[in-house]
C-alpha cells in the first residue's frame, strides 16, 4: 500500500498555493511537471503542448512518477487558467 502524503504547488500567477494529496516521495516528478508546464508558458514560440509534456514525463521511470508528473503539470496551467478568486 502507497503511503499517502501531498505534494505541494506553490502560488503563482495571484492564485495561492494548494496541498494535493499525492505520495510525498514523488515531488520531485510534481515539480517537474510544474516546471515544464511553466517553461511552455513563459515560452513565446513553445511549439505543441502535449509534445514538450510527453517528451518530459517519458524520461520518469515509473507509472506512478509518471500520473504524478502530469498532475503538476496540469495544476500548473489550471493555475494560469484560472481568474483570481475561482478556484
């Protein structure tokens, strides 16, 4: 059984940060599907998303870094996405 923890997403973009109960062993992938999906938006010509963000998360070695990447990734746009004040 996965020992259940929470990777944290920091605030950014005026929305504040969220805890997101995933296994804490794996922050360094959420990190890194923060970080890519933040080097995408800061990026003026960055291509296909779904290709930079296929491309990095391929490189994990495991299902479970992998699902986890993807969910900083994810977070990290739905942050941008999202107005102030939303959720």
């Amino acid at each position: 059984m996965s020992r259940r923890g929470v990777c944290r997403l920091a605030a950014h973009d005026d929305h504040p940060g969220v805890e997101i109960s995933l296994p804490a062993r794996h922050q360094a992938a959420f990190d890194l599907g923060v970080n890519c999906a933040q080097a995408w938006l800061e990026n003026p010509n960055p291509g296909w998303l779904w290709a930079g963000m296929l491309v990095e998360r391929d490189l994990l070695k495991s299902e479970p870094a992998r699902r986890t990447f993807d969910v900083g990734f994810l977070s990290r746009l739905h942050q941008r996405l999202r107005s102030p004040g939303e959720g």
